[in-house]
C-alpha cells in the first residue's frame, strides 16, 4: 500500500506538471488543453476510483479547459485529499474483561 500511494503521488506530480506546460506555450497551449482536459479526466478517475475520483474528474476537466487555470495541481490536491487529509483515524481495540461467577 505504502509504495503505491508514493508512485500515486509521483504519477499525480507529473501529470499535473504537464498540465501547466500547456501554460508556457503561447497559442498552441491552448489547443493542447482542449485535448488534455478530457484525458486529465480519464486519468483522474482511473487513478482515484469512487465517487470521490468521479467528482475530482468534472474538477479536473473544468480546470484544464478554462484559460489561467492550468497552474492549479489538482491531481496533487487530490493525493493530499485522498492519503492526508481525508484519512479516517483506526478504531483503537480496547480490551473488555468480563468476570465469571460460577
């Protein structure tokens, strides 16, 4: 588990720095982001399944295909959400005595 989520958080960083090299090309970057927005979807489903992946996937989409918004790093902010922040505290065991009269 532990060396999936690592290459999740690699593979978010990455797809999140090609989404804002889109930004450095005048003109084409543009172009690009109409291609890239759909496949940034795509991914983001694919690599965060659920309702959770499905809502970050509409997030993501809008952000790549609105001008000025490429420098967002959704799939990083959704690795945060997803292994920092959203992580559900383990219940504690507790033990429980139980004495027997007999």
């Amino acid at each position: 588990m532990r060396k999936s989520k690592f290459k999740l958080l690699r593979n978010s960083i990455l797809l999140d720095a090609i989404g804002v090299a889109t930004s450095f090309i005048p003109g084409v970057g543009e172009i690009f982001d109409i291609l890239w927005a759909p496949y940034a979807a795509k991914k983001m489903r694919e690599m965060f399944p659920g309702e959770k992946g499905k809502i970050a996937s509409v997030i993501v989409f809008i952000e790549e295909i609105i001008p000025g918004t490429d420098f967002i790093p959704t799939f990083t902010l959704m690795w945060l959400f997803t292994f920092v922040f959203g992580q559900e505290k383990q219940p504690m065991p507790q033990t429980i005595e139980v004495e027997i009269n007999e």
